[in-house]
C-alpha cells in the first residue's frame, strides 16, 4: 500500500538523516560517544556491525527479488498519468512523520545524557576517561552545525510536504514543534559550553561574535515554531530583518572595548590577564585598558601604559576616531 511504502521512504531518509547527525552529536557530547561506542557490549561477543550490515543486505536483497519475481504475475502496465504542478513533487507526510520520529529519538536520547552530566555539573559520575572541564567545553562548533541542519529540515518540512489530512497535518506539525525545542536545547547546550570556556580562558572579539550568532539562531528557532502553526508568517523575511538589526547593531556597539572590560573584571576576580591579547585590541579598549595603568601589579601597570602609549596619534580629519581622541588623554 501507498502507507507502507512512505513509511519505508522514511525510515531510508532517516537512516541518511542519522548517518549525518549521529557522528555530529558523537564528536559534540563525550558522555553521548561513550554510551554510543560502547552500545555493542551489551550484545556481548555479538559483532553487531556486521550482524546489521549483513541483515541489512539479506533483507533488501530478498524483498528485491521476491518483487522482481511476484511481478511476472501481473501484465505489465504503462503508467499514463502525469501530475503537473507543484504539489505533485512535495513529500507524503507519513514519510515525513517516519522521519520527524526517528530524528526526535535520537535528540530525546541527546537531551537525557546532556541533563544527566552536563547541566547537573560534576554531580554526577561521568564514564571513565572523560574529565567534566575536557567534557564542558567540547563540541561547540558540532552543535551550531546540527542546529543549521535541523534548521534546515524544518524549513523543508514546512516547505515541501503535503498536508492535507487534519489528523496527520497535526502530527507533523507536533514532531516539528518537538524538534524546534530540542534545537533550542542544543543552543542553550552550545551557549553553556561557551561561557564555561570563557571563564577558564577569557573574553574575545570571537566568542562575542559567537554569543551573537546563538541570539540569532535562537530567534529564527523561535520564528520557525511560529511558522510551524501559522502558515502565513514570512518567515524569510524576517530572518533577513533580523540579522540586518544584528548586524547594524553590532556595528555601532564598540565591541573591544566590551572585551578589554571583560577580561579586566575578570583580571580583579580571578588574577588571570592576557595582556598580549588587549594590545592587540584597537584605541576602542583604551577606555577600558587605562583601569590598569595605576595597578598595584606594577608589571601589568607598565603593560598598560605601553599599551596605550604606543599607539601613535593623528590629527587628520579623515582618520579621526572618537575613542582615538579620548585615548590621547590618557597617554603618559
């Protein structure tokens, strides 16, 4: 039937789904790699890859052929009717609903170990081998790729399916609501490693770009769970809107100077600076920086001063800066 055969469509498509998303979670959580490697001992001595490659093989070799074979019972159709028009090539939505399942799965098991070892903190015993500080802070930059590609599958979800039927339009709309939330869980997991790196290393212009990207992506999440159930909402258009009111923003944010602020409240709690790092920061951070130059560290006071004082002043019109001519004040 039309059913069973959609169903199988989604499982193929979820197993592609997983081949792409399983060994991104893999290398974003360690506890989840553990569990994930370590699946087969509960098989014992069984060799479960080649048990489900083989199986996997037989089974679709044997449905193959038994078609191929039934087939010579029936007289050979030519099938005449063409479909025109955009609907025809949009996504059955059991094929979508067998997909939207099987992704969701996997992110509830996700979710589980994240609540379990990295909210909780070092409460609980994590497996061996793997240090809660090591295990905070990786996996970052995996999570924001699976947020884009669930991003991305539910934009497509929303754009190519057909819904017609109350029942299963309800359905699909309540998996892709369910996926919408475990994205956010993987922002809100990506922001929480950040900002234990940051507090073992520091503030930079990156890890402040990296906060706004999260904001961003939050907001259009929150846009797509809107879309989800109100289908006239343009969503594109205001993701556009959205990001050009970030980046103007931004632009008008002084930036470094927020970062030298940072790392020097930082300094005062912890007695950790990388002063290096705020020479390297344009006349924007002087402001900040000059809170060092009467420290009782004599050696970053020295380092503050030079900091500031290095940077050579020009009068020129065209090249005037607003925190240029207020770092001329506090030169020494």
């Amino acid at each position: 039937s039309t059913t069973k055969k959609n169903i199988l469509i989604g499982i193929g498509l979820s197993v592609f789904l997983l081949l792409i998303l399983v060994p991104m979670l893999i290398s974003a959580d360690m506890a989840f790699k553990y569990y994930i490697g370590n699946i087969t001992n509960v098989f014992g001595n069984l060799q479960f890859g080649d048990f489900i490659a083989h199986g996997f093989i037989i089974i679709v070799t044997s449905l193959y052929f038994f078609g191929y074979a039934w087939s010579f019972k029936y007289p050979r159709k030519e099938r005449t009717a063409h479909i025109e028009g955009a609907e025809a090539k949009k996504l059955d939505a059991v094929i979508v609903v067998t997909v939207l399942s099987v992704v969701n799965l996997l992110y509830l098991l996700f979710t589980l170990v994240q609540f379990s070892f990295l909210y909780s903190g070092a409460g609980n015993v994590l497996p061996d081998g793997i240090n809660y500080a090591e295990y905070a802070r990786s996996g970052f930059f995996d999570l924001v790729r699976a947020t884009v590609v669930n991003l991305a599958i539910i934009l497509g979800v929303i754009k190519f399916t057909k819904l017609h039927q109350a029942g299963i339009s309800k359905a699909v709309k309540g998996l892709l609501s369910l996926l919408a939330l475990f994205t956010i869980n993987l922002l809100f997991s990506a922001y929480f490693r950040m900002s234990l790196y940051e507090q073992t290393y520091g503030f930079t212009e990156l890890r402040v770009f990296v906060y706004i990207l999260i904001a961003y992506l939050f907001i259009v999440l929150s846009l797509s769970l809107l879309k989800i159930w109100r289908d006239k909402l343009p969503l594109i258009k205001a993701a556009v809107i959205v990001g050009a009111v970030i980046y103007i923003t931004v632009n008008y944010v002084n930036i470094e100077g927020m970062v030298a602020g940072k790392n020097i409240d930082r300094y005062y709690e912890t007695g950790n600076i990388d002063m290096s790092y705020l020479g390297s920061l344009s006349e924007d951070a002087h402001p900040q920086i000059s809170r060092l130059m009467n420290d009782k560290d004599y050696g970053i006071s020295v380092q503050a001063k030079a900091i500031i004082n290095d940077k050579p002043y020009s009068d020129r019109l065209l090249e005037y800066n607003y925190f240029r001519a207020k770092s001329k004040g506090l030169k020494q």
